[in-house]
C-alpha cells in the first residue's frame, strides 16, 4: 500500500484526498463553504490500509488501492487537516463507489 505523504492507514481504514472543493465560494481571502446542499464528495485515495480480521479470524485484504477515485458517504468518515491539506479517513466498507 503505496503512501505519497505521512499518514498511513491502518487496518481496513482509507485515507481520501478531496477533489476541488465546489460549492465553496472564496471572498478575497475567506472561504465560504456551502453548508446548504447535502451532496457526496469525490476524493483519491492516498493510503490504504492492509486490511483486518474478521470474527472468524479470516484476513480481509483491501479492495481499493492509491490512486483510486470514490464516492464517499455524507457522513460517516473523518475530516482531519494535515500540513495545509484536508483528508478523509474512514473505513473501506463505507466508500460508496469507485469512478472508473
């Protein structure tokens, strides 16, 4: 699991870089974002984790890789900001789609 910058994910977590933030609007030097429309947010995957155990003890591998483009859920992962960048982290099972 490849990983361009210092976060890595861990167990079955994904770390999603946001494509162009839309919907926010800047006014000189202050961003304004659009809080008014509920809409999924498109992102790369950055890091990956290796996957995790289930109950049972079975290893699950990951399925997405670095690079990937995905649909993420309104709600669900982590916004978290790391040396001047926004990032998602969340687990795997919660990305709603993968772009081809």
């Amino acid at each position: 699991m490849e990983n361009t910058n210092n976060l890595e994910a861990l167990f079955d977590a994904v770390i999603v870089k946001p494509l162009d933030a839309e919907g926010e609007t800047m006014y000189g030097s202050i961003i304004v974002p659009d809080a008014g429309k509920d809409r999924n947010e498109k992102g790369t995957i950055v890091s990956v984790g290796p996957g995790t155990h289930t109950v049972t003890g079975t290893f699950l591998e990951t399925v997405l890789k670095v690079g990937d483009v995905v649909v993420l859920p309104t709600a669900g992962f982590t916004k978290v900001q790391h040396d001047g960048d926004d990032y998602y982290i969340g687990n795997e099972k919660s990305i709603l789609a993968k772009i081809n």
